[in-house]
C-alpha cells in the first residue's frame, strides 16, 4: 500500500465501531472482525503501519471485559491468520486497539437520541418540519450528558494515545458521532495533524438551523478543531464553508474551500469513498454466489424478461416507498412490461426501534402489496421484496441486474452503485439519485432520477430498460473503469497526499 | 411621497390580488378597496404617478365582467373619496387598472397546487421529504397548464401595457405567483427596468433540490428576467444567489449579491417591508379599539397578572403548536406563574382545504385542550384561543400584552412584530424566531426564539415576562423608533432610489 508511508508520523485512528470485537463462547475467547468498506481500508493503513492504534467503542460484553483487562490501555490483535490477542510479537498482520467503555445510559443519549436518529435526520433532511423535532430539556439533557460527555471520554482517550506517542500524531477522526472530539484533541495536543472525515452528507446552513443554536454551534467550532474535514462530494465540501460563514461568522475562502478560525486555517476537502475492487471480484466468483445466480436466473430472467433491482435499507432516506410508486407508475403507463419485467428489492430492516423507521416499512409493505395487487399477471408478482440481508444474494443479483434503481433523497456517497458497476455482467443501468454522493462520479454514465419526481423515475426507468445493449455495455464499462480507478485505496490514499502535502503548511 | 419622482418612466405594477375588486350588489356595481399593507404602499404609488397601471387577476365574478367590457384594455378607479369606475377625467386620486381574465381550471393549478401549497411548502421549507411531495405527471401537467400557462398569460398583459407606453416602462413584479413572468417580459420589452419583488423566505438551493430539475431551473431562470430581485433580508437575496450558481451554473459575486448572464446582470438586493405606523397610530385611536381594550384589560390584567399574544394565520410555517408547548413548560417548570399568565391567541383559519392546514388545526386545538386541562386554576384557563380575524380587537390586544410571540419556523418578514413595537403601550416585549425576516432588524431588541426548541421558547418567555419593566421599555421604544425610521414608504423608497441608481448600469 503506498499510503504507509506518509507523513512519518504515528497513527491515531477514531471510529464508533471497531477493526474488531470480542465474543465469549464455549471454547473461550473469540475475535470478530468488522465490516464493511471503511474497516478494510484503515484496518489495511493500521496494519501497514508500525505505529498505530484504533480507538473504538466496547460494543460487547467481552469488550468490556477485554479493555477492563487492558486498564484502559491497548492491546494488539492479529487479524490473519487466525485472528487473536496478542501477547508478546505477533507473526502475522495485527492493529492495536484501544476499546472505550463509556457509561451505558450516556451511550444510549450519545447513540440513540443524538447520533441516530437526531444528526441522520439533519443531515439527510428527514424532519417534517412543522412538527418535528420538537427539542425539550430531555434532548439538552441527552446532548449535555450522553452526546458531549461521550465525546469528551473519546477525546481524551485520543489525546492519550497521542501523548504516549510524544504528543506528535496523525489523527483520523471518523464521522457524525464525533463533532466535537477534533477541538478538544488539539486543545490536549496542539502538535497532532488532524482530518475528521465526515461520510454521510453535509447539508447547506439552512437545515442545520433546525438545531438549536448553541449546539449547532459547538458541533461546527468541534469540527474546526481539524486541519482537514473530508467530505464525499464537492457539494458537501462546499456546505460545510458556508455554514461556518453563515452560522459562526468565520472568514471563508470559498473558491478554495478553506476556513480561518484564529491563527489557524480549516480546509474542507472531497475524497469520494469507493469499494475494494479486488475484494468484490473475489466474492463474485465464490460458488455461493454462482448458487444464486442460478436460481435468481430461473426466477427473473428467463426468455426476454428483465430484472430491477434495488438493495437498501429500509432508511427513509433511501426513498424505497417512491421507488415502489415510479416502478407502479411504469406498469401503468406502459403495460408492454408487465409480466416482462420484474423488481427484486434487497431490503434490510434498519433501526426499526425508532417509530418513523417502523412506520416507514409498513408503508413499504403497503404500497409493494397495492401495486402487485394492480399488475400481477399469470401468476407472476411483478415486486418481490425480500426482508434479509445476505451480501452473497446482493452480489449475485447486482451482476444479472438489467437496472439497479438508487433513488436516494440524499446518501453520503452510495456504494451499492458502484459495486454494481464492478459485477454487474449484463450491461446492467445504473439509475442514480441526483442526490447520492455517488453521482458527482458516475452521473455521465447513469440514469438521473430525480428523487421527488415519481413520473420522471418512471420514465428513467422506462429509458433503462429499453436503452440499446451497446448503449448499456459502454456505460457500465465506462462505469467500472471509472470506480477500478477509483477505488478503495486511492480514497485513503489520496487523502494521505494530501495531508502530506498540507503538513508544511500546518 | 418622495418615491413618485424616481426614472421618469411609467409604470407598470404586478401582483395577483389588486388595489380594487368589483362586486354588484341590489344598487349596481360596488367597488372594494384591496386590504394590507402592500397593497396600500403601491396604491400610494400608482396614484401619485402620471402614467401607472396595476395589472391583476379578476377575482370576482363581477371583476370578469368589468374586464370584459374593457375588452382586455384598463380602466381607470378613482379610489377616494367614494371609489368608482371613471369615465373621462378623475376628480381624486385613481389608479389605472387591467384585470387579467384566466382560464378557471389553469388558474387553480397555478393558485391551488403550484402556488400553494408547493412553493409555499417549498419557500418555508415545510415538506415532510420522506414522504412528500411526492410529484406525479398530474403536478407536471399542473405546472405546465397552470402556472406556466398564467404566467404567460399574464406576462402578456404586462408586455402590452409597455408596448403601449412605446415599450420603455419601470415593472414590479410580486411575489412567487409569477416566478416565470420577467423572463418572459424582457423578452416582448428588451427596454423595461424590472425589479420582481419576493415576499417570502428564499431557502438555499439543497431546499429547491425538492422540485423536479427542470422546473426549478425554469422558475430561476425566469426571475433572470429582472434587473432586480428584492428580498426582506440579506439571508434571502444570499440564498438566491448561491441558487443561481449551484442549480444554473452562472457566474455569481456573492459579496456584492449579483448574478451574471449573458450580458447581463442581476442584482439580488434586500428591502425589508414594514407597516404603515401612520394608519397604525390612527386604528389605536378608535372607539371600536378603545372598547377592545377595556374588555381585554377586565379579562386578562386585574391585579398583577400578564398577557402573552400571539396573532397568526393558523398556518404550519407560524409554528403554533411548539408555541403553545413551550408555554405549557412555561407553566410546569414554573408554578408560580399559574394563574397570572394567559396567552391570548387570535388566530386567522387558513388553506383549510389543503389537508396538511385542516391537520394542523386539529392539532393546536389538541394540544391547547390539554394544556388548559393540566393547568386551569381558579376556574382560569391559561390559554385562549380564538378562530377569527379581526383586525381592531388584534390592535387592542398588541397595545396592551406583555409579550408577543412570533415563533415562526420561516417567515418572510412577520409584520405583527412590527406592528406591535408600533402601537404597544405597556412595555411589551417582542419575542421573536431567528427565521423571521423580522429578526434581522428587530432581534437586538427582542428575546430571541428558537422556533424548534421548546424548552428554550420557554425560557425566552420566562426572560420576556420577569424582564425589569425599564428594559422593556428601553427595548419597546427602541424597536419602535427603528420601525418609525424604517416605515413603509421607506420600504418602497429605497427600492425606487436603488433603481435610479442602477438605472444608468443597465
């Protein structure tokens, strides 16, 4: 990995959820890995790295066993061969670890009132605004004591691992659950190079007012604690700049993108995150897969039929019960299809604790049930919805897709899109949200939808479906090139450049 | 008036609802004087003026017969001292007006589903984005065979009343009924000075991401026409040129709030409305406010008790329902004050066939039910809500209350705060939402509102009601001179010497 070099500098890494976590079975002691994209990709700078350690939360039992072990130090877990804690030299990759144990009713303000489904809301512009939220002294209460006091805890375990490496660090901040650590780490370690990457989208000052004004406030001066806030996109980015002009008053430079606090300079910059290309092609070629691809086949694509597809979760933000209506509204106005093309949609339950989420799948069920109550033909449902996650079934639908369907009303980036784009083998269309970070990238090579405008996805999808299969071929290829370029590693590589190149500067 | 003198241009004046209106009763025809502040100010303006005509929708069903027989030409209404149509010279003060006939089924599309509620819903930023709006080919149609089919109906009657004036004309168009009419004009009338005047919120451009692509792009490029668009407050007019770069692409300078296209330039500026203290001063002297007052004083001020008011359309963006809830915490966390605080609401039913107002109805009736239920003392109900307008009994009550509340969650200006710094005689303290346009003049004399934090509105109005009567008083009086200094006719003034300024540049 190029990236292990830069900056000659230990690493100090932050995230909410780990490279790993421990379980208690019969047989002792067990290490699971994290998922996901993100922790491949800085599990992949951790490892490479001969001075680096992860902050996370104690998200199990045993993690609160294992860091009442460590006393609130690390420890180093080998991830491969066989993934354990490490006592003495490891042979074979490791990362060492620093597990938070934060007080459980602070974590549940933290998490479950501010986090989600408070700054998720914000961020993607969910509230309905003449009637929620409605902020009480249970949400100050929540903020004071669970969002800041956690932050606070996080904070000052950074700042420790920072000292014990001479004061002198690379920090990697991630995320909306921690606004306000950057400010409090510099304030403990003045000499740290500091980015806060922020991977859900940023919105335009006007929808931060929705907070009250003394918390949006500290969340925007604790991000100014950094040297860089990396966004997804440009327009994100750009957001962020006008919020500190609009909401803090700070001087801005907005053709640069930098911000002046003090004697300091915070520059917003974008790096849109991407897949681990060699990882997917991997996975595609598993017999798992294969099994799927034969029966998903069977089911969907015989003779000249056609397959949408769309796999999400059932987050209000990823505009499914929309979806649904535009594909009702193509069956209506074009009957030709029915019966020829069919809609899987991979959905999975999301945080359905909160009573707008649990809402939302009702309504999905609903309108799913309506329309194959209006166009199911010879027996054949022209919508099958399926409530599971299985990464294998999504591969395999995503590489015989004729369309994967994102329609998101806003979505930090969207990597389902580009993963489809690196397995689909069909000339599978891309139709894709205006307002998915994804589509700076991949808009030239995608359908637009509009995300409000339920006749103009009926008719992107309509535009998918019958585009001529040169056509399909050299967008999705144009498609895949455009992410094999892009991928995983370049998105943390090149923010390494760039703190390398800026920490001159710093 | 100092603003008839200004270009040396005629004038050609646009708004949906005119200065005049035409009714038959069992004597004949009868003539209404249009009611509010703006159309009094233009009134005054049109008046004055040699050569000015008002161009307006025929409203009434004798409206249509008045402009059939003009034959599409105007008519001359002499406005005082009893108002008629004219036929050969006036012997008073009149105005010019052309009353524009439309289609009835276009018309409501323009009026009933563009107009409000989608941009009003959009400008307050009230849509709920989860679930709406959700648009279909029938807003579509809407919009093409409604708004757009009006607007250019009537931009071809503002085209023709400048023709007929040998095509130079100074045109003021108002507000978001006729988005697409100064395109539209300047293409008839290359030579016409045209300011449009918006007199609601301008949202950032993630707020216009709402409406489908093109209709958006339409909407902005139509108001391109102008050489001026005039907004209450420099956060709008900022809004409104961050729009024209991020959804059009133009070359903006955003210090100096214009717009370049093509060879031309477009200049956001900000004018905020205000209210005619004259006539203010006058309705407070009348017998009919004088009785209110006296009934007002026996109900809420014996003894030491207060009076908070709140005078508002029952409309979603004024935000009552969290009013009501923050002084229903008012009254939890403070007992003291029960039974020695009522908060009057005269509340102004409206839109009641769009189902999202009908709801919000319901609702505040809900929440003041209960709140009276938890706090009623001594046979005293804290809150009383009144469904009905009248504007002598809200004077009566402005002159008298202790503190006004204006919550809203967006409001282009908010006149009630204005009005009652005007005619408030017992140091009453204005508390206003940061999202009222009012708030950019007024908030250093007012306690602040956040308008989705209840708990803060709370203690906003424990602030207000415990605040040493010199403060309200040095505050009041404050607020009032500001508000005597920047009248109505200021208003209007500065527009029109801006245009004269600017009219050598275009």
């Amino acid at each position: 990995m190029p990236v292990t070099t830069m900056l000659d500098l230990p690493l100090v890494l932050l995230s909410n959820r780990g490279p790993v976590s421990f379980d208690r079975g019969t047989s002792g002691r067990t290490v699971i890995r994290g998922a996901g994209g993100l922790v491949s990709a800085l599990s992949g700078l951790a490892e490479h790295l001969d001075d680096a350690v992860w902050v996370c939360g104690a998200a199990t039992e045993e993690d609160t066993v294992v860091a009442s072990e460590a006393e609130g130090g690390s420890i180093l877990v080998q991830t491969s061969p066989s993934p354990h804690v490490v006592v003495g030299e490891p042979d074979g990759p490791a990362i060492r670890v620093r597990l938070v144990i934060t007080d459980p009713g602070a974590y549940a303000d933290f998490y479950s009132v501010w986090s989600n489904p408070i700054l998720w809301f914000v961020q993607h512009g969910l509230y309905g605004r003449a009637l929620s939220p409605v902020i009480t002294q249970a949400e100050h209460d929540a903020f004071e004591n669970g969002y800041a006091a956690v932050n606070q805890v996080y904070a000052e375990a950074v700042a420790d691992e920072v000292h014990a490496r001479g004061g002198k660090a690379l920090v990697l901040l991630q995320d909306y659950h921690f606004y306000l650590v950057a400010e409090r780490v510099r304030e403990l370690c003045p000499d740290v190079v500091l980015t806060h990457f922020v991977h859900i989208p940023w919105p335009s000052p006007d929808e931060w007012r929705v907070l009250p004004t003394g918390i949006r406030e500290r969340l925007l001066r604790g991000l100014m604690g950094s040297d860089v806030v990396g966004f997804h996109t440009r327009r994100y980015a750009r957001n962020f700049v006008l919020c500190a002009q609009e909401l803090l008053g700070l001087d801005v430079d907005l053709d640069n993108l930098e911000i002046t606090i003090g004697n300091r300079t915070v520059r917003a910059r974008y790096y849109p995150i991407s897949v681990d290309t060699a990882a997917l092609e991997a996975t595609l070629t598993t017999e798992e897969v294969a099994a799927h691809v034969a029966i998903l086949r069977y089911a969907f694509l015989d003779g000249d039929r056609q397959l949408v597809l769309r796999v999400d979760r059932t987050d209000p933000s990823k505009n499914v019960v929309r979806g649904f209506l535009a594909f009702g509204t193509l069956l209506d106005q074009h009957p030709e299809l029915v019966g020829k093309v069919s809609f899987l949609a991979l959905m999975q339950p999301s945080r359905t604790d909160v009573p707008e989420y649990a809402d939302y799948i009702a309504l999905i069920g609903a309108v799913v049930a309506e329309i194959n109550a209006r166009h199911t033909k010879d027996g054949q449902q022209p919508i099958d919805l399926r409530m599971a996650e299985d990464f294998a079934l999504a591969v395999a639908a995503y590489s015989i897709c004729d369309v994967i369907m994102v329609n998101a009303l806003a979505d930090g980036m969207n990597l389902v899109t580009k993963e489809v784009a690196v397995v689909n083998r069909r000339g599978g269309v891309l139709t894709l949200s205006e307002n998915a970070g994804a589509h700076e990238e991949l808009g030239e090579y995608a359908v637009t939808l509009h995300p409000f405008d339920v006749q103009q996805m009926a008719d992107a999808l309509y535009e998918a479906l019958t585009m001529p299969v040169e056509e399909r071929y050299r967008r999705l290829a144009a498609a895949a090139e455009q992410v094999r370029t892009h991928d995983l590693s370049r998105w943390l590589g090149e923010q390494m450049d760039d703190l390398t190149r800026l920490s001159g500067l710093f």
